[in-house]
C-alpha cells in the first residue's frame, strides 16, 4: 500500500448524487482554494481542504506528498463518443469539403465514409492497431483519461469483429479505460444500398449474436438518420441488442428529427448523441427517463454547421455530456480541452457546466460513475493538474492545452509536470 497526498492544489470537482446532473446541478462544482488529494492504492482516500485531508492522515502519515504549486486539479475527462480506431486520415477530402464540394459528391465519387471503410477492410490487424494507439495515446496526452471507442467502418461481420479486437488490444496496451462499443449499423454498405432491411438483419442475425458471444463490447450503437437507418430499423437493432445484455446509444437527430430523442427514452438508452434537431417533447422524454445527452461540438465546428443547443437541453433537465466524436471525416480532433473550450464559445456552457460534462456526465454515459467522473473518496484516482486557476483556463487558453499533470487511477501516466 502507497499513499500520496498531493497538496497546494485548487480543486474542481462535480458532485455525483449518484444520477447524472441536470439542470441546475450540472453547474454544481464543489471546490477548495487550498486542497489536497489523498490517494491510496490508485484510489481516492480523500479529497477537500488541506487540514481537514491532513486531520486524516495523522495516524497513517502517507509515504509521499506533492506540491502541485497552486494549480488546478480536476477529474480525468471521459469521452463518452468516438471513432479513434480508423486506418486511414482523409486530409485531402478535407480540402475538397472546405472548398465547398457537397459531402453527397464526395461520397459518390467512393470518399466520406465509404473510404474509412475501404481503408479499414483493406488493412492489416497490427496496423490498425499500432494507428488506433497512436490516436488514444494523444487523446490521453491531453487529459483524456477513459474513452469510449465504436466499431463501424466494417459493416460486415468479419471486419466489425477485426475492430472490436483491435479496441480490446489497445485497452490492454493503455492505461486508460477503453470502453467497446458494436457500430455496425453506422452506414448501410455499398452492397446493400437497394436493400437496407437485408443489412438490418445481418446486423441482428449475425454480427450481434458473434459480438455477444466474444463479450468483446459493452454497447450497442446506431446511426438512426435519413438515408442511414430508421427509426423501425434502429429500434429493432437496440432491442435486439437489450436482449443480448448490451446497454445501448444512438446517433440521433443530427440532421432531421426522426424521433431518435424519444426512441433513446423509450429504450432507456445510455445516451442519445449528437441531436441538433430533436424536438422540445423528445427531449423532455430524454430529462423524464434520465438519458444523457451526448453533444459533440466539434462535428458542428469542422461542418461548419450550427451547434447543438445546450443552453435549452439543460434548461429542460436533460443530463448534457460531452464528447470529441473523433473520426477522420467529420470531426478529427482527440482533444477534450479544445471541445470543453468550444462548448463555452459557441454553445454558451459555463464553464462549471462544461467540467460537469466532461467528466461526470460523460461517466453516466458509459455506465462508469461507480468508478470515474468525478473526485470522490472510493473513485479511481484520475486526476488532471491544469496550468490555471479554475477550469475556465480550458476555453480561455485558446487552441493550447492547459493539461500538464494527468493521472490515472494515481499513477501519472502522461503530461510534464515535475
Ligand atoms: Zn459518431
């Protein structure tokens, strides 16, 4: 047993009423201008104000302690949404898409999606997972300290497998939390353009009964939008996958509303992400059954397409987390910091709001608050020491990361903090 306590640290952090935080309380941060952090064996002994921390510690001294210098501690972030295990970036698609070709074009000439799934089909097993390594070892560089990572750039049974592997690996490989999730109905693959039914019960028949018997994913995600996957279609998907003992999410409501916010509350979702057009009564179905909303500003900003309006969601009770939605085409950035920051820009955030976000509601997310999310005694150690004074440092210091000290289940696993 080692025990350190860390000190001179102005402490941020949500408080876990053991429901994600809505409405009000997502703006509630407990802090203490002059804290300190007692971890004893990776876990969280103790957290507040340095003599009541200390009080604790008289009868056990710790065996280290550490200066943090004044600077600011708050909880690992938690990215509850992302595509990191991709084989290929899509710069020069970029190009094209900010000179102004419509996606619709790019796709027809086989780029968007289709060419993450060509790429990811195409490569080989150790490759992809040396590319996906790469990109969760540079989100945790900036502070991410457990991550959600999807399959679907597959789309058939053989590759969607090939993928969870690879995210199981990486798990292995880091010392972050890496949590699976099964995408196969991300797009309805070239072959079944003409008969999307016929994906749907590939995806029911086949892909999710091979994915529950390797128990290599926790959920179950679908991209319910015009042109990808009904409302019908998506809802037997997640039901069937409810039935397998997958929780599930969805992509929902990112262009038109289908209604993907009141199916998330009919199935008891996790989280229903994206939602840009979901009506005020879906999402007042979302506040009732206590679905988190899951909104990833940096989509809008690399679409240049409007934001989602967070300001009404919390307004309404819905329960609003944060993620980077990081993918090679709509949103390529592993960066916590800079989506905290964006969310406070341009969707209006404060920047208690945002940290709540970021952390405790993206744990609600993914089913880990029992373990993450937050700095209460019993949790995991995962901090993160910011150069600043408050967690407004993340929006006010601009396209520059903040996060200098970032530990995980207490060890320091990246940053250049002494
Ligand atoms: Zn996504």
């Amino acid at each position: 047993v080692t025990t350190t306590l860390y000190r001179n640290a102005r402490i941020f952090t949500p408080v876990d009423n053991g429901k994600p935080a809505a409405g009000k309380n997502q703006a509630k941060i407990t802090s203490w201008e002059n804290g300190a952090l007692l971890v004893k064996n990776g876990q969280i002994a103790a957290v507040g104000d340095d003599a009541d921390v200390r009080a604790q510690t008289v009868s056990h001294p710790p065996d280290q302690e550490v200066d943090l210098g004044g600077r600011c501690v708050i909880p690992g972030f938690v990215d509850p949404h992302t595509h990191m295990c991709f084989a290929e970036r899509r710069e020069a698609e970029f190009e094209q898409r900010i000179a102004g070709t419509p996606y619709m074009e790019i796709l027809a000439r086989g780029g968007g999606i289709l060419s993450s799934v060509r790429s990811i089909r195409a490569a080989d097993e150790d490759a992809l997972f040396a590319m996906t390594l790469r990109t969760v070892r540079t989100a945790m560089a900036l502070g991410t300290t457990t991550v959600e990572i999807k399959s679907g750039y597959g789309l058939d049974t053989t590759i969607e497998l090939k993928m969870l592997r690879v995210i199981a690996r990486v798990a292995e490989a880091v010392p972050a939390d890496v949590v699976p999730t099964f995408l196969g109905a991300h797009a309805i693959p070239q072959e079944f353009r003409e008969n999307s039914d016929a994906f749907v019960d590939l995806v029911v028949s086949e892909m999710l009964p091979a994915v529950a018997e390797q128990g290599i994913a926790r959920f179950c995600d679908v991209f319910c939008e015009t042109g990808v996957f009904s409302i019908e279609q998506t809802r037997r998907i997640l039901s069937a996958a409810k039935e397998v003992g997958l929780a599930v999410k969805l992509h929902a409501d990112e262009v038109n509303d289908l209604g993907g916010a009141g199916l998330a509350a009919e199935l008891s979702a996790v989280s229903a992400d994206h939602l840009l057009a979901s009506s005020p009564e879906n999402l007042a179905r979302m506040a009732e059954a206590g679905v988190v909303a899951n909104l990833l500003p940096a989509t809008a900003y690399s679409l240049r397409k409007p934001y989602a309006r967070a300001r009404d969601m919390i307004a309404a009770g819905v329960p609003v987390a944060l993620a980077t939605d990081c993918n090679p085409g709509s949103s390529y950035t592993e960066s916590m910091p800079f989506v905290v920051g964006l969310s406070v820009m341009a969707m209006h955030l404060t920047p208690a709001e945002a940290l709540t976000a970021a952390t405790l509601n993206a744990a609600y997310a993914l089913k880990l608050s029992d373990r993450v999310g937050s700095l209460d005694a019993e949790k995991q150690a995962d901090f993160l020491v910011l150069d600043g004074e408050s967690p407004a440092i993340l929006a006010y210091h601009a396209g520059v990361s903040p996060v200098v000290g970032i530990f995980k289940g207490g060890k320091k696993i990246a940053g250049n903090l002494e």
